[in-house]
C-alpha cells in the first residue's frame, strides 16, 4: 500500500502520538496548505489593498477550475465561493422572492440546514416538509417532489450521520425549474469524497460544499454552483455581488450575471489560498479523488477485517461497502458509541461521535500501520 505520510508532514509531527481517524471531520492540513497559508499572509504584505486584484483575478478562477474539473461543471462561472455554506444557505433561500418558503427535506441533515429550518418554521419564513432518512427513502423523497407542493428541495448527496450515499438525484433534478421547485444538493460529505459527476444536473441544481473536510484546505472555503437562471436577485446580498452591474442608474440594486450573485461582502481569503494550493499539490502528485478512494478502500478492508476481534463487533455497520460511491467514514451505531469515542480519545485516538453513532473516517495520511494500531486500541473497548 502506497503511502502519503510524506505530504502531511507539519501535521503529523505536530502531535505525533495522536491517531486521527476522523478525516471526515477535521481533514488534517497537507504541507501544501501552509504554503497557501503564508502566501496569503504575504500578498497582504506585499501588495496591500492591490491584493484583491491578485484574488479575484488569478486565485478565484483558478479556485473556481478546480471545482468545475472535480464535479465536471461545464462553466467555471457558476461557481461562487463564500466563508461558509451557511451563507449561501440563506441567500438561496433568500432568492426565493416569496414567504413562506416551502421546503421539503430529510431528517438526515446537517446542523447548519436543520438548525436555520427549525428556526425559520418558528419565524414562519419557511414551512417544512420532512422525509424519515430510513430504507428506500429516496422513493418516498422523489415521491413528495412530485407533488408540486414545495418551492425548494433540500438533500444531501452524502448523509453526515450515516455515510449513506444518496441516489435519485437525477429524478429530483428533473423537476427543478426557475420557477421552482429548486434542488439544492449538500455536497459537503460529497466533494472530493466521492467521485462526482454533476453536468447532469449542472443546469437545474445548487451544489453546495467546502474545504473543511475532504478538500483539505481548511475553513473558511464555502462553496457554491448557481445553476443559470436560477434566483436572479437573493434578497440577502452584499457588494460583491454588483461588481458587473454598475452602469445601472442610482438607486437600483444590479447583481452579478454569474455565480457571483451570491456573494457578500469582504472576506478573508485564506481559504481560497490553501485551498488552490493543496488542488495544485494534488495535480502535481497525480492524486485524484479515485486515487484517495482506492486508498480508503484497502484502509476499509483491513479495518473491516479487523474488526471481528472488537467490541465494536457488536455495533451496527449502518454504511457496509457494497457497489457504486462508498463515504469516507464508517458509521457503527450503539449504545455504547459515546463511551467508546470517550475512552478513544483519552488514548489519543480520535474519532467522533453523533447521537449513538461512531464514525471513524479514512484518508490520505493513514497506512496500514495506523489501522493495526487503531484496531489494538478498539480492542480494548468493552460493552460493559
């Protein structure tokens, strides 16, 4: 098995006892992004206020190439970046022009949409529809889209909790309109985490993902694709979305004719810095999002392999590997979840825990060696 230790160096050394397992969670940073890191530090040094001519004209659409290469998006210019997915959420819903908004999701989302849902219901500014994320739900998710009674479908294309991996987008896609209904796809578990192939859908859905996570470039790197003719004008809005709109007359508020309509205001873009140069690094290795997959994939095996001598023998796999995308982490649920991340981490050895789920996540910067030492370690859990 090939290993990649070599460019993960920094963070490796930083706490070289630890076994960190929870790539799917806080994605250790490669070397390259502290090159990203300090070149952003001095541009601004450097070039002052000139820097956002450096970002906006070589950062931002190099950024925006390597996410239309990654998901196969035919224009570069439908992408939009912003500090969080989170901004995007709501300018989305935003752009919708009416109230309430009528949203039909599952109960397999993450916090950041579940939350804002929960508090726009109270508010009245949405009224929600929720799918159980459960055996054949997608059946039932495509079943309520044809009904015509929402404006806005929101669904992850890998579920956080489980690592499901979400199929039927295809036939959700086919019901978006400008008008509405819109698909909006949380790609986060998705990008750079599994093969994607969006330029089906790239006409009639939102894709939303970010850096914190497979992309290994940290925070601070929401991304964004606006189908075309979708949301024009979001109401929620900042001046950086005007930039080719400034011969309107006085008083008209002009957007972006691309993905850019979805933008705020100032931001630090850091992100989009290691995010560029951790892409870079990528190419110039010949690493691909198959190349990490084949990689997990062997790391997956000899930990399933494993795991028969462990209490966690005695969990649920809820995402076993089987045919098509398989998620980056795996999902154990159990009673005994919470205690088992607890008596992990006291060993230094970290994965996550979601309600009585454990998810231990798989990436570059393990070997075969790291997953013989997890497995001792799992193998000092017990049920009791």
């Amino acid at each position: 098995m090939a290993s990649y230790k070599h460019l993960f160096q920094r963070s490796l050394a930083a706490a070289s006892d630890r076994l960190h397992f929870a790539a799917h969670s806080h994605h250790l940073w490669p070397d390259a992004s502290y090159v990203g890191q300090v070149a952003a530090w001095q541009d601004a040094a450097r070039l002052a206020d000139r820097k956002w001519g450096r970002v906006m004209e070589e950062l931002w659409p190099a950024a925006q190439a390597h996410v239309a290469r990654e998901i196969g998006l035919p224009d570069p210019a439908s992408v939009a970046f912003a500090g969080n997915t989170h901004d995007f959420l709501i300018r989305i819903v935003s752009a919708r022009g009416k109230a309430p908004v009528r949203i039909l999701t599952t109960d397999g989302e993450f916090h950041s949409f579940r939350r804002q849902a929960a508090r726009w219901v109270e508010s009245g500014r949405v009224v929600l529809e929720t799918v159980p994320v459960g055996e054949g739900f997608e059946a039932t998710l495509v079943e309520r889209a044809l009904s015509g009674d929402h404006d806005l479908i929101f669904v992850s294309q890998v579920m956080f909790g489980t690592g499901h991996v979400t199929q039927g987008l295809d036939r959700l896609a086919a019901l978006s309109r400008p008008d509405g209904p819109w698909l909006v796809v949380d790609g986060y578990h998705g990008f750079m985490g599994v093969e994607t192939n969006f330029a089906p859908l790239a006409n009639s859905a939102f894709y939303l993902a970010g850096g914190y996570k497979y992309a290994m470039a940290g925070e601070g790197v929401g991304i964004l694709h606006a189908p075309p003719g979708f949301g024009l004008r979001p109401e929620i809005t900042g001046w950086y979305a005007e930039f080719d709109d400034l011969s309107l007359p006085a008083g008209q508020v002009g957007y972006a004719p691309d993905a850019r309509r979805y933008l705020g205001a100032t931001f630090d873009p850091s992100g989009l810095y290691r995010f560029v140069a951790v892409r870079d690094m990528l190419a110039d290795e010949g690493i691909t999002t198959t190349t990490v997959s084949a990689h997990v994939a062997a790391l997956r095996a000899q930990l399933l392999g494993g795991i028969g001598e462990t209490a966690l023998d005695e969990a649920e796999l809820l995402n076993p590997p089987g045919e098509g995308p398989q998620a980056r982490f795996l999902a154990f649920r159990s009673p005994h979840a919470a205690r088992w991340q607890e008596s992990l981490v006291a060993q230094d050895v970290i994965t996550d825990v979601r309600g009585d789920v454990l998810r231990i996540g798989l990436s570059l910067y393990q070997d075969a060696r790291d997953v013989d030492a997890l497995l001792a370690e799992l193998g000092r859990l017990h049920t009791r």
